[in-house]
C-alpha cells in the first residue's frame, strides 16, 4: 500500500482538494487557445503566483495575491490578454465547512488581508464571529486564500453565493 504525504493544509481540510485552475485576470477561457506557453507571465508577475499547468497560465493564490498591476499581459507577445486592463476576477471567495468560526475559534485573518473590505464578521450568539462576504465588493484577488491557516477560502464562480455552515 502507497501512502501519500498530504501537506498540513490538506490534512486540515480533510484530504486532497481538487486543484481550480484560475486563468490570470485579463485572459478570456477561448483566448488560451492562443498562448503558445512562452512563460514570459510567469517570469514577470511581482507576486510569483502565475504559473504553467499544462502549457497555459493558471494563478496559484496560496502563494499570495494578485494586484492586477497587469506585468503579465504587458509582457505576453501572444494575443491572450483581451479587453484591456482588468480589476476583478470571474470569481468571487466563499468560506468551506472548516472555517475555524464555524467550530468556535476565533480567526479573521481573511478580513485583515482583504484590501477591499469584502470579507466582514457578523456576530453569533455564543460563539465567535462568522465570515460574510460582500460580493459586490470582492475583486477575487486571492489575498484572503494564501493567509487561511485551514484553507478554507476558495475561489467559487461569481453566479454561485458564498457559502455558509
């Protein structure tokens, strides 16, 4: 029998996630066809979050946020990045079942991160305060992912509401 190391953050979230590939902001799911897989994004992002999966870029928020400074599609020589600079993410952040409020620890190292105040805490009866997002004002940035010690901040589709336990 072959045992895999899970990293702390997985043992935490109960397993192995299921990897979300986020395009970098600024690049259209048909456009990708177009990236011939130079890594020009990958060398020049300030934060060191793009990377290539499978010959195309895909951000990494774990490894911290993106401050659409758009160094990735300044220096793209392929026609990849369409419709100009962009502010926000198709994505917004929800919160998984393993938020530490939701088990009665106090946290709110999200909201701290936050740049755009997107992420408040409410108050509940008897136990510590529970993350809400403001939706309208989430840019998906990924600065609430990487600071989550359980990692239970994950991008979810703008459509879909945020999730509450």
């Amino acid at each position: 029998m072959q045992r895999e190391a899970l990293s702390r953050r997985d043992f935490l979230r109960g397993g192995r996630s299921e990897t979300v590939r986020i395009r970098p902001p600024g690049i259209a799911e048909a456009a990708l066809a177009a990236c011939t897989g130079c890594g020009r994004c990958v060398e020049h992002c300030p934060a060191g979050i793009v990377s290539l999966a499978g010959g195309v870029p895909a951000l990494d928020f774990s490894l911290g946020e993106c401050t659409f400074c758009g160094a990735c599609a300044e220096h793209c020589p392929e026609p990849v990045f369409t419709g100009g600079p962009a502010a926000r993410f198709d994505h917004v952040v929800s919160f998984a079942a393993a938020c530490l409020p939701f088990h009665r620890v106090d946290c709110q190292a999200c909201r701290d991160a936050c740049p755009t105040g997107a992420i408040r805490f409410r108050p509940v009866r008897g136990g510590p305060f529970v993350p809400e997002l403001d939706a309208a004002a989430c840019t998906g940035c990924g600065a609430c992912i990487a600071v989550c010690p359980v990692g239970a901040v994950e991008a979810a589709p703008r459509a879909m509401e945020a999730a509450h336990a």
